[in-house]
C-alpha cells in the first residue's frame, strides 16, 4: 500500500489524469437529477449566483448549464451587474484554470516536448509567428462563449505575466457574458 502511494505520489501523469477523469464523469452525470437541482439551487442566489455562474462559465463540464443560468439571471437582475459580476467570477475561474495548467499539466508535459528536440514540431513552437500569434488566439478563445480551458492553455504558453492575465481574462469574460446578456434580450 505504502508502494502504491509513493508510486503515485511521483507519477508525473496526475494531473491530467484528474481531467480526464472529471470530464467523463461529468458527461456520465450531466443528466442526473442531483445535478439537475444544484443547477436550480445555484438560480436563486441572486448576484452571488451569478458570480458563481461566471466561475462556471470556464469550464468545458460546466459551461452549458453556465450559460442557461446566466440568460435567465440577465431577464430579471441588472444586465450591466450581471455582466460585471459574472466577468469577475470568469477572472476567478480562469486564475484557477491558469495555475493549473501551468503549475500543473505543463511540469508534467514539458519534458516531453524537451524531448522533440530538432523536431518540426518544436521549430513550430519557438517560431517568432507562434511566439506572436498564440496569444491573440488565446484571448479569442477566451472570449467566446464557450470553455475556456484551450485558450487559457494558449495564453499560459505565451508566457504571460499573471496580472495581464487577469485583466486580460475579465475583459474578454465581461464581453462574453455581455453577448449572453443582449442574447437574454435585457432592457438598457
């Protein structure tokens, strides 16, 4: 048992073993009823609800039921708030998804691409147009309405400081969210 442990403790895999893990168990549960009610519960929050919400809004597990949320939040509180508040909760999110990915999954994959060495691939990824245009990419993906996990991933490869990140983060999350609210039909 202690063997298993150490093992464990030292496999370099771990990480991205987790996300494998929770998404497939997220698209398992997605229909089950407990879920179906954290959803509701989550509704009658009011601002809190909608930061939450915006947390939500980052993640590929939770963006759908995110959004859904967010449209009926945008039909009856403040549409300005609820765009400003939910960008915020967006900032939160994609901090945690941010020093996850770098703290985390890039430790665990860079040596793998330590070892493409001479490779096309890695001439690709030190390529001043890469270098450039990777993080312009990020934030596009960032700022659409969607999860946010792959331009995060972008953004964390650019080797971007952690508070340009996060303005960076808002703003886009505020734009998104702000499209979700038009969408809702909110009245200025």
């Amino acid at each position: 048992k202690e063997k298993l442990k150490v093992k464990w403790k030292h496999w370099r895999y771990k990480n991205t073993f987790f996300s494998v893990v929770s998404l497939l168990f997220f698209i398992f549960f997605i229909n089950h009823p407990f879920v179906q009610n954290i959803m509701k519960q989550v509704g009658s929050f009011g601002y809190a609800g909608v930061f939450l919400c915006g947390v939500l809004f980052v993640s590929t597990f939770t963006v759908v039921p995110s959004i859904a949320l967010l449209y009926e939040f945008a039909g009856v509180l403040n549409p300005w708030w609820v765009a400003i508040i939910a960008g915020l909760g967006t900032m939160v999110g994609d901090y945690f998804v941010f020093k996850f990915l770098r703290d985390g999954i890039f430790e665990e994959i860079g040596p793998i691409f330590a070892k493409l060495e001479g490779s096309f691939l890695k001439k690709i990824f030190r390529s001043p147009f890469f270098v450039w245009l990777t993080p312009i990419i990020g934030a596009i993906l960032i700022a659409s309405p969607g999860p946010d996990e792959i331009g995060v991933s972008m953004m964390g490869l650019s080797k971007i400081k952690l508070w340009q990140f996060m303005l960076i983060s808002f703003c886009l999350g505020f734009i998104a969210i702000f499209m979700i609210v038009l969408l809702a039909g909110a009245k200025f």
